[in-house]
C-alpha cells in the first residue's frame, strides 16, 4: 500500500492581474469562515461577494472578516498582512490586518477538500500570527502559489511501484508454476 501524506512545502508562485490574489510566502494558513466553522487554507484566490467581503470561490469568508468600502479605487495588501482599500484620492477608507496561522503538526490537518483544512487532535490547535513575525510567513499580493508537486518525480515514482508490482506478480506466478509441478509428481 502506498501512503499518502500531505505536504505543505511552499509552490511556485505566479503573477496574477487580481490584486485580491495572496500568496503566503513562508510558513502559514488563511483562515476561513466556512459554515460557522474556522477552516484553514493556503490558496490564496479571493474575489469580492456580492457584499463586497473577501472570500474564497465557494463564498467562504477571509477572517476578520473584512468589506471593502463600494467607493474603493485600490485595494492594497502588505508583506505585513495590512488591507488597505483607498479612495480616488490615495485617501484610507477602511483596513484590517490578516493573521496567519500555524500549527505544531499542519500534517495532522484534517482535509475538507477544495483546499480546506480544519484542525484536528493530530494537528494541533491553530496558532494565530502577524505575517512577517516570527516564523509566519509574509504576503504577496497580485500572485498566487502554484502546486508543489514535482510531477516529473511523481511519474518516477508511479513507474517504480508499477514496476514493483509486475515483479511480486511474477514472483507469485512463478510460485504457483513450482506448486502445480510439485502437486503434478506426486500423483
């Protein structure tokens, strides 16, 4: 059997035009409000709802929770995790400051699909951080990060095990093959 593990290794990171689009850049999780619940992610592709909060496409709320004004001509985020949504003018309408989170084992993660994570006994509760501080990563704003599979890995990977298997079918054939003779001789 083949294990499968989840791992948290940071991805290639790639422009995007979306200035709601957040990389973490380091160690850490955005952290969701997804049916009452706190769940946790490292895709960072945000849009705007119809009430103007940032969310993820399934409608999941960024924590704080957090509207940007309808009179908003830009909307910045820093390294250090600060919205910023100004007027025309370069004038501040409204800002909040996005944490991150990190746990002692972001293995133990108990997946939710489409990216979502929620913390379990294995995981470790969530430990909250200014991006930037300590061993929390930073944002990157305008990028998104990209899977961190190496498929050329995985492919070699797949053919070993693939090639493992042809070799303990043959080994089981070939034992087969010996009991058949050995059941044939003494008759």
């Amino acid at each position: 059997m083949v294990a499968v593990e989840r791992l948290f290794a940071k991805g290639d990171m790639t422009q995007t035009q979306n200035p709601l689009d957040l990389a973490i850049q380091g160690q850490g999780f955005f952290q969701l409000l997804a049916n009452g619940k706190q769940v946790y992610t490292r895709s960072g592709s945000f849009k705007l709802d119809q009430n103007g909060f940032i969310s993820d496409s399934q409608g999941n709320h960024l924590q704080p929770e957090f509207s940007i004004p309808p009179k908003t001509q830009t909307t910045t985020v820093e390294p250090g995790g600060k919205i910023v949504a100004s007027d025309s003018n370069g004038k501040e309408l409204a800002s909040t400051q996005i944490q991150l989170y990190n746990f002692n084992n972001p293995t133990g993660l108990l997946s939710l699909g489409n990216n979502l994570y929620s913390a379990s006994d294995a995981s470790g509760d969530p430990i909250p951080g200014n991006p930037g501080v300590d061993n929390y990563g930073t944002i990157a704003q305008g990028t998104l990060e990209m899977s961190n599979v190496d498929v050329v890995a995985e492919m070699i990977n797949m053919i070993n095990v693939q090639r493992a298997y042809e070799l303990s079918s043959k080994v089981i054939q070939s034992g087969d093959d010996m009991l058949a003779m050995t059941s044939a001789m003494k008759r």
